[in-house]
C-alpha cells in the first residue's frame, strides 16, 4: 500500500512538473517578448531612462533579465537564460519584435519616413507649437479647471497611485491647460495601446475618401473566399464595429489570443484571421484587438505598393496633414503596423487627432476624412451593451454605479492603463490624459471629465 501511495505521489509530482514546464514554455516568451519590445518603445521612442521603466511600465517583470544595446537600438529580454527576445529600433518605425526574422533581416528593411516640412512647427496651434497672445478665455472657470487637473496629478496615496503622465485641454481649438509629470514634457511621446484602433478607423476613413474601400465590402481576403466559408460574408463594417463574429479571447494575462498575437507571432493579422466563426455577423458584439489588426492587414493591402509607400502612407494622408510630428506606428516583423495596440506620439499630437474628430474631420479647410464619417465613428453599434461602442471609438458614459452626468455627445479613445482622449462637441472639447495606472481604477475617468465640464459654458 506504502509503495502505492508513494507511486501515486510520484506520478502526481510528475505530472504537477510537465504541466508547470509547459506553462513555463507557453508563457516565459510572453513575458520576455513584452519586456524587450515595451523598454524599446520607452528608451528609444520615449527617451525615458532603464530604471524608472523598470519601477513603473514594467514593474510587474521583475524576473526578466533586459539589456538595452544603445549602439546597436536594439533590447534583448531573457529569464535564466532562457526565452530570449529581442526588439529592434529603426527610425520612424519605432520597436519591433524579432519574429520569425533576424535582427539583420529587420533593419534591412528600413525606409526614410517623409515629415513635414520642419517650419511647419512655427506655426501657430494646433498645426504649430506657437500659441497667439491675448487673455485667458472670460468663459472659463479658470480654478475649476486648474482643480480638476490638480485632482488627477494628486498622489497622496503611495497604495493607489494614479500615475497620470499628461494632460491637456483643448477649447475652441486652443490649449487652455497643459500639464506633465516629472520626467516628462510636450515632446515625450507617450503609449496610446488601445487608443491606435481609433487611428486604424481614421486610416479606414482615408481609404474609403480615396475610394479604395467601402463599408459595404465583403470577401475581403482569398482565407476567407473559399466555398462555403461564412467569414466571407463579414463587411468592413462589421469589423469597424466589432461585430463581426469572430472568435476571440481579449485576454491580457498567460497564454491569451491577444498576448500571443502581440508578443509571440511574427504576423499579428494572422493570429486574428484564422479564428473561426463564432456568432452570425452583426448579432453580437465582443471587444477584439484581432479584429483591429486584421483591418490594419486590410488596410495595408488596399494601401499596396511596398514597404516604403505602405509605411509612409498615414504620415502622408494624416500626421503630416494635422501638425502630428512625433506620431510613430510600429509595425509587426511582417511589415504591418499593429493597429490594435503599438502606436506613440505626444500628448499635443493626441490631442490634434482628437481636435480632427472635433472639426468633423476637415483640418484648415482640408477634408481628410470622409462627409459623415466622425458621425458613423461614433454612432451606436446596435449589438454593443448600453449602447457603448461606435466604430473603433467608444461612447463616453459614466462607470457602472456612477452618479456622473456625462455629456451625451461625448466619445473617446481608450487605452489600456488609463489612456483616453475625450471629444464634447457641444462644449466644444478635446480632453487628453496619458499616464500608467495599475490598475486602471487608480484614476477615476468619469469624474475627471465632469470635473473639467464644470468649467466650461454650455455651447
């Protein structure tokens, strides 16, 4: 019996040991390819130091052993050795994974990125850096606003800190508040995460202006035409709105579809494009960053051409346009930007793509988006619950249990760890706030925006 049991245990230790190596092996990179690819984007777009990322972005990653190469703009991440992932820098292109390519192969394939012209920044707001004269706007309760930007930088509680990094208010397309954090400036470009999808809609947008696709399209790749395949049937559309049935586990922690599309694969599309069908297209909706970048695919073929001409398109067609010089999209190892998750630029830039949605679109008499397209973005999408998600932007209502009265034509962008960037067109409104919250709950979003509401007349 003594032997038995002992057997048993054996088998059991055994069997605990094969399951944790397993784990090990399915996570560690996960762990390592975050770490390599998060401390690139900090140091070499963000020009932050090694320690502070380390005690703050990466903090939860205190086993991963980082090594940053300054020479060589490339971040190498590795657990006992073991696991080890490498990001690569390339000008403006910012941080990109070693996937299934070599660090050589990825450098290679470098490209000048066109800029604006670099006078264009003695121009005066929102195209410029300059700001014209005259006095404070009578309107605005000036210490209301002053008060609600106090109340997001306060960390009076060493338990539950905020860790707001940026913040702006844009009214009647001026900066009326602008604040930053120690360590941080105008010119720091900050993570939008999530925020990138509403780029990827205005990216949509652009095309659909250029009359290279529509909302109605369907059979949108050969993976997905073949008979009898129901995937074929999803619309632009529905991916927009994130309808379209799709497959989709949108989970940050262990061996999730989402943290291995981001972290592990050499092609983040590819990931989401062979996800069954799980839903009737339209029926419901479920939040994805694979649908995201599945359109960034879409987007990248309806672009053609080669690297350099797909690459430079959204500094052409966009950043360019509205004044967004430090706005960077990292790209996967395949070439496609990861339009889910991977795109950096300032706090001032993300408020100039917040002002475009504010103006409808037009930027100085300039359409760059499509007539009716702001409105599409934030129309309700039928199958989202309380009516909370447009078009790759969200619908602005307050938390659950929440006494905040927000604004009824308000929307934003959302990121993960407390990125947003609210528009009110009827208070005539860009609210931007960056920072690194963990968890996203240390800073209260609502109350914040009603805060900086209370000091704004009624347009």
């Amino acid at each position: 019996m003594k032997k038995r049991i002992l057997g048993i245990s054996s088998m059991a230790v055994g069997i605990l040991l094969i399951f944790g190596v397993n784990y090990a092996w399915k996570t560690l990179p996960i762990a390592t390819g975050y770490s390599a690819k998060i401390m690139c984007s900090c140091v070499f777009l963000s020009d932050r130091e090694k320690d502070a990322i380390l005690d703050t972005d990466l903090s939860s990653f205190d086993g991963v052993d980082i090594n940053i190469n300054y020479l060589d703009s490339t971040v190498t991440a590795k657990v006992m050795g073991l696991a080890k992932r490498t990001a690569v820098f390339r000008e403006g292109l910012g941080c990109t994974l070693a996937l299934g390519i070599t660090v050589e192969e990825l450098k290679s394939q470098s490209v000048k990125i066109t800029k604006p012209d670099s006078r264009q920044a003695n121009n005066y707001w929102p195209t410029g850096e300059n700001f014209a004269g005259g006095e404070f706007p009578a309107e605005i309760d000036e210490d209301a606003l002053d008060r609600a930007l106090d109340k997001i930088f306060l960390e009076d509680d060493p338990e539950r800190l905020q860790g707001t990094r940026a913040a702006i208010v844009v009214y009647k397309g001026k900066i009326v508040a602008e604040r930053y954090a120690d360590g941080f400036t105008k010119e720091t470009r900050l993570a939008g995460w999530s925020m990138t999808k509403s780029i990827t809609n205005a990216l949509a947008g652009i095309l659909v202006q250029l009359n290279l696709m529509s909302l109605e399209d369907d059979q949108l790749f050969p993976k997905w035409s073949r008979d009898g395949d129901p995937r074929s049937k999803i619309t632009v559309d529905q991916l927009l709105r994130m309808s379209s049935g799709l497959k989709w586990e949108e989970v940050y922690a262990g061996n999730s579809d989402a943290t291995k599309m981001l972290f592990t694969s050499h092609s983040a599309s590819v990931v989401a494009l062979d996800k069954p069908l799980e839903y009737s297209p339209d029926s419901v909706w479920e939040y994805s960053s694979g649908t995201s970048n599945i359109l960034s695919e879409l987007i990248r073929q309806k672009v053609g051409g080669d690297n350099k001409q797909y690459w430079n398109f959204p500094h052409y067609f966009l950043f360019n346009k509205i004044g967004m010089r430090t706005a960077v999209i990292e790209p996967d190892a395949s070439g496609t930007f990861v339009g889910s998750s991977f795109m950096y630029a300032s706090a001032r830039d993300w408020a100039r793509f917040g002002l475009l949605y504010l103006n409808d679109g037009v930027w100085n008499g300039d359409r760059i988006l499509p007539p009716g397209w702001v409105e599409y973005s934030r129309t309700p999408t039928p199958a989202s619950p309380n009516e909370k998600y447009g078009a790759h932007f969200w619908r602005t209502k307050g938390e659950p249990g929440s006494t905040v009265d927000m604004p009824a034509d308000a929307y934003h962008l959302a990121g993960y760890e407390g990125q947003k960037v609210v528009i009110i067109p009827s208070y005539d409104l860009v609210m931007v706030r960056l920072g690194f919250s963990q968890p996203e709950q240390n800073w209260n979003f609502t109350e914040f925006v009603e805060n900086v509401v209370s000091a704004f007349p009624y347009r």
